[in-house]
C-alpha cells in the first residue's frame, strides 16, 4: 500500500510539471494552499499535500475529539502549512514539491505544553571526518533518508497537545476534476474577492480538534523525542553511540588481532590503527538524514534493521549528497570530494545585479586586507545593501568546505552589524571567487597523506595585533587523510604583548580539539597510538612549553594554557614541533595571503594537492 501510494504521488507530480521547474528554481514558494492552488505546478501541491495527509492518517499522528473533551490547560494551536520546492544539490533538478503541516509552536508555554527541547545535530567536523573515513576505507558511503521522521516518534506523555484541523485536508481529498473547476473559478475572480471566496470555503464548523499522539513539526520538544527516538532504535540494532558525539554511533566485531584492519582494497590501513578483519560500521544522523559506511556484512545488517524498524525510508546506496553537500566518492582513485555548488548557484542567483560588475579574481581578497569598523555616515549609506544575508552564505560555504576563505570571511564577519560599502565589496569579491570555484572543495584521499592512513596532524598561527582593537589572529588547522577536518580563523579574546603568547594561545586551542579527534578515532577502533604531531612556526612559544624555566614575567597570565600544552606533550598525546613560516599551512588562516602563497596552501589544506610531512627530515625537533 506504501509503494502504491508512492507511486501515485510520483505519477501526480509527474503530471504537474506542465511550466519548465527550472524557471520556478529560485522562485518563493506558496505561502499558503490559496498561492498553492494559483501557483504554475499546483497539482504537485496538491500531490504533496495528499501525501502529508496520507502519512498522518498512516502513523496514527492525531486522534479526533470533541472540543469539550479537552484536557484541562491544555492549549489549541493551528496548524501552518510550509511549501517547499526541492531540488537536486548536485544535478540542480527538481525532485518533487514538498509540503510539511507545522504546529504554531511559539503559542505553546516550555513545562506546560512540552519539556525537554536540547536534540544534538552532528558538526561539519564530524561529516568531514566521515568523509575522510570513507576514503581511506575505499567502502562505499550510503544514505538513508527517513520520511517523515518527527511523526514516528511518540508525544511526551506527560504533555497534551491539541490541533484544528487544517485546511489542506479538505484541497487534499478533491479529486482532479474537482481541483482544476475550483482552480478555473478563481482565477475568474477578482483577487480581493477569490480570499474572501477562499476564507468562507475552508471555514471549519467542526466542534472537534485533532488531539496529538506523536511529535509534529513545530512543536519545540519534537527534534528532542525523534532524536531520543533514532538513538532508541540504533541501540536496539546494536550499535553504541559515541561518547564524543553522540550523532555518532559506532559497532565493531568483537574479534580482533594485532595486524591492522583490512580496507576494500584488500590492504592494510595503517598498523597503528583498528584491528585487521574486524567488520565495522560508522553511522552519523543529522535529524532525518542518516550517512553510514562500513564492511559490507555490518552495512546489510544495518539495512535490514532499518527495514525491521518500521520507519519509513529510502536508501541511497552510493551516497552522492548529504544536508545541502555533494559527495563525490571516486572508488577508482580513492577519494571523497565534498562540495557546495547548489548553494552557490542560488547565492549567484540571488546578487546577481550586484555580481555583474565585479571581475574574477585568482584569490578571494586583496593582499594584505585589513576592514575598519564603518562610520555612522556609512552605515547609513550601505544599510540597504544585502551583507548580512550575503555573509551568512559566505560563512556556511567556508564552514563546510571552502576553507581557503576562512580568513577573510571571519574579518568580514566582525562586521555583521554594521557594514559600509568597502565590506560589501569585499564580501562580493570573496562571493566572485567562489563562483569561480563552485566544483571544488574538500577532497580526502586514500594512500596519499605522508603521514599515513587515518593519523591525525595539526598546525596553529598567529598573527600579532593586525586588527585595529589590537587583538591577535588565531588559525587552528586540524588534518587528516589529506585534508583539513578543521580550519578556523579568529580573533583571540585577549590581547597579547608578543608574539610567543599569541601563538601560545593558538597552540592550546588547535590541541585541545585535536584530543576530541584523538578520542572519536579511538572509539572506531584506529586509535592514535603515537603522539599527533603539532607544527608551530615559533620557537619561543615551544620553548615555554618544554623548559619551565624560560617563562618570562609576561607569560605568567597564560599559565594555564602552557601547562595543558606540557601535560599534552608528557603523557605523550601530543608532539610539538617547530615548522618554518612558508611551511606553516595555518598561516592562509591568520592573514590574506599573496596571491603564490595563497594557491600552494589552499591545495595543501584542501587536499588537492599533497606535500611530504614539512621539512622534517630537517626541522628542528623539540622533544
């Protein structure tokens, strides 16, 4: 009955594309059933809509009841529809129209109406690290997409939740016939008279409400039951969530020897790592999209469970994109390539008038770039300009993977709340480059990284009082596999007096979160069992962490910090070592790099092209 139901809405919506979807790529969608049924592609509407109330009748989401027979205190919320046209990230072809009904959560009062609301939802570090994971195991990255995933979960018992009933339940149940007339009627009318004629249609004289029986979107707690409902089931098939992150969830045979793990190549990953034979599974879930990879044995009893779970899903079994990502997993040359260019696609859409003008450039800022804070008289003249919306796209693409960017956003950034034209500007130019760039990313590599097969490495930097308040710049740069897990850019809190503290300061940051990563990778079994190799371009910050004796006055306040970085180095976790400045590949992360520079360590970092561990064969070693 699943499948046929399915297959109707596929063949509904099939009917409904008439106008060319790609015109109606970037076009809002329908506010309401009204614009619905006025819109272009209104029987894909009206599909979505059928099948929004086919799933709610299917999972028992509400049960009808007379109003009277409310439980006392409880409160009556209306129900909002939102539409949604949804799109292929990576071929940029539309998929189908969705629409989800919505309680008006923000009526509803925390303790009375619902409690716990924290759900976790994985970081971009966490995806890239699964990306990493996939291709150095040379395994076939998969997806599972669960539909409406917050209706499977149960309502808290201890809270009531009462619903009208909607209106696009009655747009739902018209046959085809009966949906084109009242289209044809009112298109006829006048558009002040057809809301008029609208409003009296879908007036409800029901005195009954729907009364809630599972989590609905909207409701504040309803990311926290499906979260605590997901982690409920993928215990119960067997695996264990992580300790570090619990959006990840791992299982592991429970045979093993000392030999190292074996990959899909039939080779051993590196002798430091995981056990070899051991079948193993890594699964990480970001709300309702569930990734997962793994020996082929763990990844069908995964399925299988799924499957036996009862929850609705769809399988995707060459993973190709992933929350707003594409994956590119090329098996042949081991690699996984994470890019953004759907997003960039409508970022390049949306300023286009004020894109036309600007010139393509080899980097995404000037030479040396600095931005002061703008005058009142600025602000003013530059409020209508779209920075803030601009800038939240820029950030979200240098988060996931254009990290080359990471610098200059982060200076921008400091500017969100009052910009000036020169901002502007300089966001629009950082915008150009990545347009220029949309098909390139992050890629992490199997067999290529010199440092071998899953060890983690990590670089920091520090640029001493560039900014005009005069606080120093961090970069944090944390790799694996041949590309950077984590690339961060900001300003400390503080402001430093020489360069050994600001770069102190960095070092403890960038080791701090590289024991996150030493743990998860412990968890899956590919424990770091020699110390991860730092590279810190200054050797009077190595020289306060190794001798005691060489703190100055000036360092006592970073006390805490050098005493952290030494207790990292004794229990031998962590290895410091000294890297010359060109070779330091943090140093794209703390200032805007001359154009040489700035390509050889943004192919560095973003693992495009790889390079031998930096000089060690003559560094000097600081042990």
């Amino acid at each position: 009955m699943a499948i046929f139901s399915a297959c109707i809405t596929c063949v509904l919506q099939a009917v409904a594309w008439g106008p060319d979807m790609n015109d109606l790529k970037y076009a809002a969608p329908p506010k309401n059933t009204l614009e619905c049924l006025l819109a272009p592609d209104y029987v894909g509407w009206w599909a979505a809509m059928r099948s929004e109330r086919n799933s709610w009748v299917k999972l028992g989401v509400y049960e009808e009841v007379l109003a009277s027979a409310r439980a006392p205190d409880s409160k009556t919320v209306p129900l909002s529809p939102v539409f949604k046209r949804k799109y292929c990230p990576k071929t940029g072809k539309h998929i189908k129209n969705k629409m989800r009904a919505v309680t008006m959560g923000q009526l509803l009062k925390k303790d009375v109406n619902f409690g716990q609301t924290f759900a976790p939802c994985a970081s971009a570090e966490t995806i890239k690290t699964f990306a990493a994971i996939c291709a150095e195991s040379g395994y076939t990255a998969r997806s599972a997409d669960v539909s409406t995933a917050y209706l499977q979960a149960q309502q808290d018992p201890n809270f009531k939740i009462y619903v009208h009933k909607p209106n696009y339940v009655k747009v739902a149940g018209w046959t085809k016939e009966e949906l084109d007339g009242m289209r044809a009627k009112l298109l006829a009318m006048p558009p002040k008279k057809r809301r008029k004629a609208w409003q009296a249609l879908m007036r409800s004289d029901s005195d009954k409400v729907w009364s809630l029986k599972t989590a609905v979107y909207g409701s504040p707690d309803a990311a926290s039951r499906w979260s605590e409902h997901l982690c409920a089931t993928l215990k119960d098939m067997g695996l264990t969530k992580s300790k570090v992150d619990s959006c990840v969830h791992w299982r592991h045979s429970p045979k093993y020897n000392e030999q190292g793990p074996l990959n899909n190549t039939g080779d051993k990953t590196n002798g430091n790592h995981a056990k070899q034979g051991q079948s193993w599974l890594m699964v990480v879930h970001w709300v309702d999209d569930v990734c997962y990879v793994g020996t082929p044995d763990y990844v069908a009893d995964f399925e299988k469970g799924l499957k036996d779970s009862g929850m609705e899903h769809t399988i995707n079994t060459d993973m190709d994109a992933f929350v707003g990502l594409v994956f590119k997993q090329d098996h042949k040359n081991g690699t996984v390539e994470i890019t953004v260019p759907s997003i960039i696609e409508q970022m390049q859409h949306r300023f286009a008038s004020d894109l036309k003008d600007v010139k393509s450039q080899s980097t995404p800022h000037a030479t040396g770039a600095s931005f002061k804070k703008a005058t009142a008289e600025e602000i003013e003249a530059a409020k209508h300009k779209g920075f803030q919306s601009l800038m939240g796209i820029l950030v979200f693409c240098t988060h996931w993977c254009h990290v080359e960017c990471s610098c200059v956003v982060s200076m921008l950034a400091a500017h969100m709340s009052a910009w000036n034209d020169e901002h502007y500007a300089a966001a629009l130019r950082v915008a150009k480059f990545l347009i220029d760039n949309k098909d390139k990313g992050l890629i992490f590599s199997r067999g290529r990284d010199a440092f071998g097969s899953n060890t983690i490495y990590s670089y920091s930097d520090a640029d001493l009082a560039t900014d005009e308040s005069r606080k120093s710049r961090s970069g944090i740069l944390i790799m694996m596999n041949g590309a950077a897990l984590v690339a961060k850019s900001k300003l400390q809190t503080t402001v430093q007096l020489s360069t050994a503290c600001a770069e102190l300061l960095a070092s403890c940051a960038t080791c701090n979160q590289v024991q996150g990563f030493r743990h998860l990778m412990r968890e899956a079994q590919w424990a770091q069992t020699s110390p991860t190799i730092h590279y810190c371009d200054n050797t009077a910050a190595l020289s306060i962490v190794i001798n005691e004796g060489s703190m100055a006055a000036m360092t006592k306040h970073l006390d805490m910090r050098r005493c952290k970085l030494k207790e990292y180095a004794t229990d031998e976790s962590i290895h410091m070592q000294y890297v010359r400045s060109n070779r330091c590949l943090a140093d794209i992360l703390t200032k805007c790099l001359p154009r040489p520079a700035f390509e050889t360590q943004w192919n560095l970092i973003c693992g495009y092209t790889t390079a031998a561990q930096p000089m060690r064969h003559q560094a000097h070693q600081w042990r």
